[in-house]
C-alpha cells in the first residue's frame, strides 16, 4: 500500500515551502531534521531542464553552522584533516570532517564571510552538536549556533545569466567556492559560484528566513526568459558526474579515503587536527572499502531503496549504494562501496535489487563526462 509521510512541526520547513508546494512539489525527503522537495513530479523534464537551461532549488535543510570569535579559525583548522592556510575572507573549501578514529563525519562547504567568521554548509549530519562539544571541550573562545541562513540554489548552463541579471555582471568573474556578501532589494544574501551539479551555478544564501518567499518570487521572474522552473538536487545528474552524497554512497565507520576525498586529508600538517593519529594509519595501510563506478546489464532502472549486496564470483564483495539509468550513457549506472581486493577497474560483478538479477563491471568516474550532451 502507498505511505505518506506526515507533515508535523517537528519536522521544519524551509523559508520556501509554501511556493515549492505551489511550484508542484510531489515527493519530499528528510534533510536535517528539514522537509527538502525532491521531484516536482518530471523526473526527464528537471534532468533535462538542469543539463540545458537552469533550474532554481530549495536547498534550505542544507544548514549552516556559524564558527565565530579569537579562536575560530583556530578551531576550523582542528575540525578537518583539509590544511585551510590559504583560505581566505571570501573563498570556500570542500572540508571532510572526521572524527577521532578517522570516520567521515560530513562533507561540508566551509566558507570565510570574516576573519574571525566561518560558516560550515552541511550535508545531512549534525555538525551542531559535535562542533559546540569540541569547542566545549577544547576551551576555544567561540560562539557556535546555527544562523537564519537557508541556500536557493539557481543551477545549470543558463545559471549565470539568471543570477547576473539579478545581481550584475561581477556574479560572472565569481570563481568557483568564491562568494561575495550583498542584498537584492533589501533581502540579505551570500552569493556563492557552488551548487551540487557539475553543470555550474550558485548557491544565494537567504540571511533573513522571513523573506524566502520574495527571493523565490525574484529569482523566478528574473529566470523566466532563460526557461527556469523548479527542480531538486539530481539524482541522475550526481550519478553521472560522480558526485559525493554524503550517507547514501557512504558508510557509518568509513574514512575519507574510502570516498575518493583522499586529496582532501593532509596528514603530514605540522599542527593537530581531530583523527590525525587514525588517518595517518589509513593513507598508510590503505582503507578497507573503495567507493567506484560500475554499468550494469537489463532494463532501466530508476532507483534503489535499499543497497544491494554485490558479489564477485560467488564472494560478498561490498554494496551497490546507489543506481539509475544514465540518459548520457544510454545504461545502468551505478556507484558501489567493496572491499579494495574488488575495487579494481574491469571487475565483474553480481548483485540482485528488487527483485531482478544484474551483472556489471568496476569502470572509471566520472560515469558521463563533462559536457556531453543529452540524446536529442
């Protein structure tokens, strides 16, 4: 029988909820205790709408935790293993955070808005708690709290003419992870060139919850020549182009380097940082599991609600996490985490999901390279 999911106040809603519901929103996620759309019902119309024109997305559950005072920058340089000594008020950096023993806590954005500023833009963990109790414990003279700050995302080719003609033209020599503090109209906002596609665009960081309406309606009309219509972080597209998520493609005891963000970890830095000792050991022994990309054979496959075990000649070699039929690739694709002695490329798999058998093989990422074109 269908389910629904209850729409309490527990659960907290986006500044943007009401006009998503209005846009058509019909499926809906849990995304840091947040409701997050996911589809908007045309799941070939919002790939396409992402690869060729622009799309405008509520990406409010992706929330910030706000690191300020003398010692924030010292405590942002112990949270991540990623060495920060070049980054500056203004720039972004993709940070692994890791707990003691080497486990991959969240992927966040770590952005500079001050000296004595930081903001960690979060996947779907919560970076709250853990970030106030190293401080608590560590004596750093900060304040930790999460601010009224929730992303809108403008993404695809046609992004950066929506959003220059918002702003102006100087969104256009933005470089990537760079942002720029301004408002539109009175409504304060972060512009950032960022966004969770490969396909370019940027993230506006609402600083005032009370006016998401207003910034979706401006960003709607600004777009409107371009095609814009809403959409979702996309599943395919992510596949496709090998990006990261965060909980879906990992696992609760995994290590960065089981995920490919290995260039992410500078264990030879000269000052501390949390799980330097257990990462050391791992970029030396090397991790257990490795995230890779495989095609398989059969029909088309939309996705899976569970991972599927994966075998390799009668063997459990690991877990398929994530598939999708790729438009690019004109096949099963597919993302699994297996034991390194199954990781290497042209290995075959076996693995069953929903009910049907399917072989495939270990192949290079990105799955779909940059810029090809969707199948006329």
């Amino acid at each position: 029988m269908p389910y629904e999911i209850a729409m309490g106040p527990r659960e907290r809603k986006s500044p943007y909820f009401d006009r998503t519901v209005a846009a058509g929103a019909t499926h809906m996620t849990i995304y840091n205790q947040m409701y997050m759309p996911v589809s908007y019902g045309d799941t070939v119309a919002e790939y396409n709408r992402l690869l060729e024109g622009v799309a405008m997305w509520d990406v409010g559950g992706e929330r910030q935790v706000e690191v300020q005072g003398p010692d924030a920058e010292r405590l942002v340089r112990y949270l991540t293993p990623r060495d920060l000594k070049d980054c500056a008020v203004g720039k972004g950096k993709y940070v692994p955070i890791c707990d003691h023993d080497g486990r991959l806590l969240n992927d966040p954005v770590l952005l500079r808005l001050e000296e004595h500023k930081f903001w960690l833009s979060i996947a779907d963990s919560d970076m709250l708690l853990w970030v106030r109790a190293i401080a608590k414990e560590g004596g750093y003279d900060v304040v930790v709290r999460e601010p009224d700050v929730s992303p809108l995302a403008v993404q695809g080719p046609k992004a950066v003419d929506v959003v220059a003609d918002l702003f102006g033209d100087w969104v256009r020599d933005l470089k990537y992870f760079w942002f720029r503090q301004t408002e539109l109209d009175g409504i304060p906002l972060v512009v950032a060139r960022s966004g969770w596609s490969k396909q370019g665009g940027y993230e506006l960081y609402l600083r005032d919850g009370t006016r998401g309406s207003e910034l979706w309606d401006k960003v709607k009309e600004a777009g409107a020549p371009y095609g814009i219509g809403p959409g979702a972080p996309n599943y395919i597209e992510r596949l496709e182009s090998g990006l990261l998520s965060f909980g879906a493609d990992t696992h609760p005891d995994g290590s960065p380097f089981e995920v490919g963000l290995d260039k992410m970890v500078d264990v030879d830095r000269e000052d501390d940082f949390v799980g330097k000792q257990a990462l050391t050991r791992i970029a030396r022994e090397g991790p257990p599991r490795k995230l890779v990309g495989i095609v398989f054979d059969g029909d088309p496959v939309t996705f899976n609600e569970h991972p599927w075990t994966a075998r390799v000649d009668g063997h459990i070699a690991g877990t398929v996490r994530a598939v999708c039929h790729s438009p690019r690739r004109r096949m099963n694709i597919g993302v699994a985490l297996l034991d390194t002695r199954f990781s290497d490329l042209g290995t075959k798999l076996e693995f069953k999901g929903e009910g049907r058998f399917f072989k495939g093989e270990v192949v290079p990422q990105p799955l779909v390279e940059p810029g090809t074109p969707v199948p006329g």
